[in-house]
DNA sequence: GTCTATATTTTGATAGAC
DNA sequence: GTCTATCAAAATATAGAC
C-alpha cells in the first residue's frame, strides 16, 4: 500500500538513522542524497527533518552513538593479568567491529565530512577507546610480562592491526571469525611480550 | 596577473592533477568539485577537459599512479634471508607512505567511487603488492625462523599496522620518522619469529 | 507527521569564440 | 589551450496544506 499524506508511525525516526548508515558506508556521505535516505525509508524528503536537523547531523549522532556503544560495551578487570586483559581486549574488538560493519566504515572514513566541532568531540571519544588499550599495556610492561619501547605506539599498532580484520574478512570465506580473532591474538601476543626468561637447569 | 584567454602552460596537465590529489585527500572526491579544482589550478573549469575525460578518470590515474610508484620502488632480494628481507620492507612501507599522504589517503578511502571495471584493476594492483609481502613471510615459514599459522592473516595484519602510521604520525611530533621505524619493525618482527630454540649448557 | 511544491545553489559536462 | 556561456540535472532545506 502506498504511504499517504498523513500517515504515522512512531519508528520512522530509527529507521532514518538506519538508512542513513547503510547509504553512507556503502557510497560516502556526500555521495548520498537526502532524498536517497529518504527513497529507503519511504517516506518523501522533507519529512527527514522532522527527524534530524540537518545532514552532518545524522552523521555525526551516527558516529557519536556508535563510539558511546563501544566504549559501553569493553569490559576491563583491572585486577586480572595483563596478558589476559588484552586477550581480551584484542577478542573484543575483533568481535564488535565484524558486528557493526557500516558502524565502523562511517566512524573511519568520514571524519573528514565531520564540521570542527563535531570532529573534536568524536576525536575525544575515540581516544578514550585509545586510552582503555594503553592501560593495559602500561600495567604489562610495569609488571615485566610486557616489552614495548613506547606503549602509545603499541596502541595504535594493535588498534591498526585489529580494525584492519574488517577490510578482508567475509563470513564465507576459508576461515571462522574464531580462527581470525585467535590468529591476531598469537601475533599481538608475540608483538608486545618480553621474551621469556629461559633457566639454565 | 590575471590569466586570460590564450594563455598556455604546457605543465597545466600536472598540475591539475596535483590540485585533484590536494583536494581529494582533502575533502573527499565526492565532495570536490571541477570546478574547485580549477580554482586550484588558476584556470576555468572547462579547461579541464583538456586533461581528463571526467571526474572519474582523474581519480583512476591518480591511484594508478601511486600503486604503479609503490610496485616499482619496493625493491626485494630473494636471496637475502627472510628476516632481513621482512625489515627491509617494513622500513620500506613506512617511508614511502609517510612521503605521500595526500595520494594514499586516496589509495585506501576513494575505492568505493571507482567504476567496477576501475576498482578491478585498483585492486589487482593492490593485490601484487600485498603478494610481495606474503612471498617474503612464506620463505621465512618454510625456512624455520618465521612462525605464522596463515600467512595470508598475517599479511593482511602487517600492511594493516604499518599503514595505520599515517593516522597519528606528525613529523613535529615527539618521535622521528626513524624512530617509528625501528619500533614497527621490532613489533612485526617478534610478531612472526618462531621462538628461539635456547639450548641448554 | 507527512505530503507537495518550491527557492536557491551547485553540479558535471559541452559548444563555440578567440 | 583557455575562455565565456550555458544546459540539464540534482542538491539542501523550507513553507504551508492536510
């Protein structure tokens, strides 16, 4: 049935978000058209703006929800050991980026359509994610377990490494994301730790 | 002065193609305009077509270029050992990254505005340079003194973290160029070694 | 809350003068 | 080889009817 004058429903606004993510990480922000989003939702181009009030909102509430949601959903025991908080961490991120595909292709591609204002807040979020990673590493390197010239390097050495997983991996392809995320795991192990120390028995 | 009707330049070619890579990195190709890239070059907008047959082609010529540079400087040795070899190419890969900014910005963000036929061959290029790098972990698998379970994994890994140096990396920053350099290299290194075998006296 | 209609700009590309 | 002028299409955003 056609969509009319006066038609309601009270999840219009969700799926405007949702359109809106999937056209911006299949053809780019400025590639995309308000009334594209708006041919994908069904509704007719005026209407979005009852929802957002302009473009670079929609994709900045996209971006910010998106980095609020993975800083939300890392777990971190301080108290465990580092190497097991980075497994972890290095577990995490593999699995939650490979979830949210769109998510991550808008948050890394289009910082650059973001208005100053909007960038810093977003830069702001993206380096507490940062952060979460370096104090694990700094508490492996404190305790010895951990050898790495300089921990903020390591950080976006292993933060590179991880989103990369989402330029090549395919569900249908050879291997399992479980495979994936205990292959990564091996090497970003190996990267960071201090050799072993080897007795002479 | 003011350029008029008449006025030659035989290096206006070159340099429409250096304000599209300026621009590009930029804003984005989608965002740019020939028009603003004409404004760039200090000719009228129509000028353009004099070097490009449009839009599109000015984008495929400049990531043909930068991965035609890239396949021919990254010189290989397959006589010298895997290790060396491997240094070699992390040493290689930051440099010549950090030295264009602008084009490989363009190189890993503007595939998606490529026609199918121009992504094909984008991606063939790619391809024959990610295959150097497998080419050189595999002669270190085989030999003993690399120990990566996939080494296709593995490579998608390396290339991941070493392109991420543009993403942070600022010659005014506190570390040298030389200095990222050494610090990728030992991570990558202890990333794919076997453990040494330490014997027992 | 959504529609239709529209204002104002801007776009990629071309034609023809010089 | 560059200019000016222009076409036809598409863009963002708003106004007002329902």
């Amino acid at each position: 049935m056609a969509r009319t004058a006066g038609s309601h429903s009270d999840i219009t606004g969700p799926r405007v978000r949702a359109a809106a993510l999937k056209l911006f990480a299949r053809q780019g922000f400025a590639a995309v058209s308000m009334r594209e989003i708006a041919r994908e939702v069904g509704v007719q181009a005026g209407a979005l703006y009852n929802y957002t009030a302009d473009k670079q909102s929609l994709l900045f509430d996209l971006m910010q929800s998106h980095l609020d949601s993975l800083l939300a959903a890392f777990e971190d025991d301080p108290t465990a050991a580092p190497e097991a908080r980075l497994r972890q961490f290095v577990q995490f991120h593999i699995r939650f980026h490979h979830d949210r595909p769109d998510a991550v292709f808008i948050a890394y591609m289009e910082l650059r359509n973001l208005t100053p204002e909007n960038f810093a807040r977003i830069e702001a979020l993206r380096r507490r994610y940062e952060d979460r990673l370096e104090t694990i590493l700094k508490a492996g390197v404190a305790e010895g377990s951990f050898a790495v010239t300089d921990t903020k390097i390591a950080t976006m050495a292993v933060i590179a490494m991880l989103t990369g997983v989402s330029t090549w991996f395919r569900s249908a392809g050879r291997l399992s994301l479980d495979e994936v995320q205990e292959q990564y795991w091996q090497m970003v192990r190996k990267a960071v730790s201090a050799p072993a120390i080897h007795h002479v028995s």
